[in-house]
C-alpha cells in the first residue's frame, strides 16, 4: 500500500472567480502554506486575474476553464446559461482529474458545484471548504446542505456561523464536518511593520485620529453605515479622518459613485479619501498599521472576517457588526467593540470612544494581536489543514 509519506498527493483547488476578495487571497495563503514534499497543488479558475502570478509564484499549476458561478440573481439568461454550461464543464473537470491522477478536489467556496459532481464522476475524494452563509431559503438550505454532505469525503466550515447556516437543525455525521478558520502568516504580519508611508502618501498627519474600512465595495459590506457612522465621529472629533479602501466589483461602479456622493451629503468632503484599489494586497498591512482604528460595518452576517484579524495582526482595535464571523473573533470590550449590524449611531459612538482614549487603543490592540497569535496563525492553521488531509487519506 502507497503511504501518504511516500507519494506527493495531487490535490486540484476550484476557486469559482478570479478576483481579490476574501476567498481568493485565502486560498492563495493556503496554497502557500502546503508543504510541496507531500502536496502537489493545481488551482483551476474561471480566467486570469491578479492573483494569479501570486499563485504560481507558490509553486501552484495554475489551469484555466469557465465556470460560471451559482448566483441568486433574477437573470433568466444567466440562469439557463448556468444550467446548459454546468454538465459540460463537470465532465472537463472530471478529464482534469483522471488526466492530472488528482488524489482530492478541494472546492474553495460554497456555491461552486463543479467539483463535487466531477469528483463524484471520478471516484475521486472531494473536500468543500464552505466560506459563505446560504440565503436563508429552508427548504432550498436544506437540500443545499445534504447535496454538499452526498457529495463530500470532507466538509471544512470557516466558522460557527457557516456551520449553522447550512447544517442548522440537520443530522450531520460525527466527524464529516470539521471547523478550519483562515490564518496569517505572522512572520510576514509583524505588528512592528509601519504605516508610516500610508499616511505620508495621503498626507495624513502622524497624529490625525484615522479610521478605515477597507473591503469590495459591495452593498452589503456596509459601507453607506461607515459613512453615516464617520459623520457622527465628524462632529465630536473634526480633525478626526476616514479611508475607504478598496474599490466596486464589476457592475457595482454607480454603487461606488452613490457613496462618494453620500460622504459629500454627509458634510464628509475632505474628511474621507476614497482610495478605490490603489493600495493592494501586499499593501494591506501598512494600511492597517497606518489606522487609528478599524471599522467594519457588515449589513449581512459575515462568515468570517478576514480583514478583521488583519487590522488586529496590526494591534488595532477593531469595531464589528456582530453578526456571523465577527462574534467569534473579536472579544467585545477586549479586542473592539461589537455593534448592531446597520446600527450606525451606536457604531459611531464605538469609534469615538476609542478616539478619544489612546490608552484604551492601545490595550485593546495589543489584546487583539495576542488572540491572532494564539487563534489564528498560519501555523496553527496549516497544523489543522494538514490533519484533515492526512484524515481523507489513510
């Protein structure tokens, strides 16, 4: 019998998109966290994108094939377009995996189907790393959650929150599903990185009171509550200043231009910079260090909260909607405060509390960056991941 020790296992990763939200970058993180001498990773995308050099970079096979993700969207034409294209594509996956002698298909989101039904054609073993919370339809959730226990050897779930979301009120086999939060590579996320050149760049003052949201500017991240919220921390702390940093997906564009125009209604004109994608992932940390505090505003439950442990890699204090991911990561009182998702006033209150009290700043930072260091570590996440494995293969 082959051991796992002694025959690199072929694993084929299917990330749905190719763009630079919270699942591509962890995927990349996670890819870059296998050891090559036992793992021999290919990621397969729907078309090039900007993290795609970055994969290779990590010793990846990268392969390209369309594949449309599964959307609740009330687009006829894009539906059918799913549902005509979807057996095709399996059957291209499922040529990959008998071609490439694929040991396990890791699929890297919840609403990517390709990869369990060309596994399942395959007889290969299949893992589905659910990163999301599925809409809550009862009945729709609950076939959901049955097809993806069918078609899975391993179902990985991001958080309590994503678990509940999909298995809620479901028998689930003991040991078929198993919890894996995302991680950071804490020798590359030093709180002793500086955001000095941040601040200089956008001639923000060493000492101005700054606060950030960075995310896609997708409607449900919240961003217009960011702003109401700026404009209450405005009046109590005018020399207080404000970043939005990242910029509209595809098709959201006159989303972003609403929200410059909010910030102008809001009397926020020369108060807040909308940064769109200048600074990207390999600028994150110094934007983060470059804050006095980091806010996150959420309308919808988030299913983890990737920039959140970011910001407190930083040992900055952090301000959530508690809902989902952020109910499990930030400890309120210690690490931030947690508000109620959409709760502008309250969250704004939040932000000047810590603006006004450097010393409870810096407590809640430093509590912030020990709970990254003892909960979410690369390590301690390739330690997790590499269980899992080793469990699908004996």
């Amino acid at each position: 019998m082959v051991t796992m020790s002694s025959k690199r296992k072929n694993i084929l990763y299917i990330q749905p998109n190719s763009e630079v939200g919270g699942s591509d970058i962890a995927l990349l993180r996670l890819v870059e966290s296998l050891d090559k001498e036992r793992y021999c990773p290919t990621v397969l995308l729907p078309g090039n994108g900007p993290l795609v050099d970055l994969l290779k970079g990590t010793g990846s096979r990268v392969e390209f094939l369309e594949m449309l993700q599964l959307r609740t969207l009330p687009d006829v034409d894009y539906q059918f377009g799913y549902l005509g294209k979807f057996w095709p594509t399996v059957r291209q996956i499922a040529r990959l995996i008998k071609r490439d002698n694929i040991d396990l298909v890791h699929t890297n989101s919840l609403f990517s189907l390709y990869g369990a039904w060309a596994a399942w054609l395959s007889g290969c073993a299949h893992l589905w790393h659910v990163r999301e919370i599925p809409p809550a339809v009862p009945v729709a959730k609950r076939i959901f959650g049955k097809l993806v226990l069918k078609l899975s050897t391993r179902v990985v779930v991001m958080t309590g929150a994503c678990h509940q979301g999909l298995f809620a009120d479901m028998a689930v086999p003991n040991g078929k599903v198993v919890s894996l939060t995302d991680g950071l590579d804490l020798n590359r996320w030093r709180v002793d990185i500086s955001g000095e050149r941040i601040r200089r760049e956008l001639s923000i003052g060493p000492e101005v009171p700054l606060v950030g949201f960075v995310a896609r500017l997708d409607p449900w991240k919240g961003l217009d509550v960011f702003l109401k919220a700026a404009a209450i921390v405005a009046k109590q702390h005018d020399d207080a200043r404000f970043l939005v940093s990242g910029g509209a997906p595809e098709g959201y564009e006159n989303y972003e231009k609403e929200m410059q125009q909010l910030a102008v209604d809001l009397g926020l004109e020369g108060k807040v910079q909308f940064l769109g994608w200048r600074y990207r992932m390999d600028d994150i940390l110094e934007v983060m260090s470059a804050l006095s505090v980091f806010s996150h505003t959420s309308i919808s439950p988030e299913p983890f909260g990737l920039v959140l442990i970011e910001a407190m890699s930083a040992a900055r204090p952090v301000v959530a909607a508690a809902a989902g991911g952020p109910l499990e990561i930030v400890k309120d009182g210690e690490t931030g405060f947690l508000t109620e998702p959409g709760n502008a006033e309250a969250h704004g209150e939040a932000l000047c509390k810590l603006i006004a009290d450097e010393q409870l700043r810096k407590q809640m930072g430093k509590a912030g960056r020990e709970r990254v260091e003892q909960c979410y570590s690369m390590e301690v996440f390739a330690r997790n991941l590499d269980e899992i494995y080793e469990g699908i293969f004996q």
